[in-house]
C-alpha cells in the first residue's frame, strides 16, 4: 500500500470483493486514482469480464451508490489486480487483449523473515520514505514512453498462461481432436 500512501487514501482503494467494484452499489471507483483488487480469484471475476475490461479503458462510469441517484462519474483509476493464483481473471481471447499487463513477482523473498518484513513494514510506512518515492515517481519521463510496444516487448510467460487458462473449453476439445487426427496420420 505504499503507492496508494502516496495519493492518500481519498484516492486509492484496494479490497478483495469484486462486488465492491463492480456489483449494484458499488462506489469503489469514484475519485480513486488507484484501485486495488486484492487476492483476486477467477471463479469471482469469470462473469465480469465486459466490466473489467470497461473500467480499464472507459473514461466514465455510472455509480449506483445506495439511496442515491444513479450518476456519470470520470473514470480516473488504474486498476491493478493482486493474486497467487494462476487464472485470476480472463482474457480475452476471441478478440485480442489490449487492456492486461501481467507480471510475475520474483521468488527471491520468500525465505525472508517475519523480522525482515516488519522492518520492511514499518519503512514503507514512514512519511520520508513515502516523500521519497513521491519524488523518484514525479521524476520519471513517462512522456517518451511507446507504452504500446513496452506491453507488447513484455508479454511474458506469465501473461501467455493466463491467456491459456481463458480459451474456450469448446476451442481446447477441437484442438485435442485435432492433434489426435493428426497423430493418427489422418490429413
């Protein structure tokens, strides 16, 4: 949460519900510059793929907050999705993906202590370090960025399995039937 000390907590938002997002009342967009959903689950966000994908690229969205008004409100968070598992939520693939960047954390602290993390912790939680980092983030060139050909120059493993996880069952079956037809010597 160091990055979203950073904006304050007026806008930034993290949880593990998708409903607090995207079900009937959901308000978990509105004036968020980062939204975080946590611990995300693919069974939680298989039918919300017309959503995801909206709130990603769609510059307003309607807020149904309870015993108000539905209203329009700008859309100005990114969205970051948080998770161990391997499928958390789909791709799309009948029409191309332009929307995920996917990334794999390094396993390199896993062994590290609870002492270490505390320390850790405890740093992020320091009002220098948070100067800090608001300072290295405003100093970086974003403007140079061809941010299409970086996501296309990292489209990694990762990325490439989870897209494996969101084909069709019905595409899977006519692939199989294909390979066996094919080791069969079949033409």
């Amino acid at each position: 949460d160091a990055i979203g000390r950073v904006v304050d907590n007026t806008h930034y938002y993290t949880t593990t519900k998708a409903e607090d997002l995207y079900g009937k009342h959901a308000i978990g967009f509105v004036h968020k510059l980062i939204v975080v959903l946590n611990e995300c689950e693919h069974k939680n966000t298989f039918a919300l793929e017309s959503a995801l994908k909206a709130s990603i690229t769609d510059t307003e969205l309607t807020v149904n907050a309870k015993n108000q008004q539905p209203r329009r409100v700008q859309n100005l968070a990114m969205l970051v999705v948080t998770t161990n598992k391997s499928d958390p939520l789909p791709i799309d693939t009948r029409t191309g993906d332009r929307r995920y960047n996917v990334s794999k954390a390094t396993d390199a602290y896993l062994s590290k202590s609870t002492a270490f993390w505390a320390k850790l912790n405890k740093l992020f939680r320091q009002q220098e370090f948070i100067s800090s980092l608001y300072c290295y983030l405003n100093s970086l060139d974003v403007d140079s960025i061809d941010w299409k050909e970086k996501r296309r120059r990292f489209l990694g493993e990762s990325y490439k399995a989870m897209v494996q996880h969101s084909i069709p069952t019905e595409v899977l079956y006519f692939m199989h039937l294909l390979r066996l037809k094919e080791s069969n010597g079949v033409g």
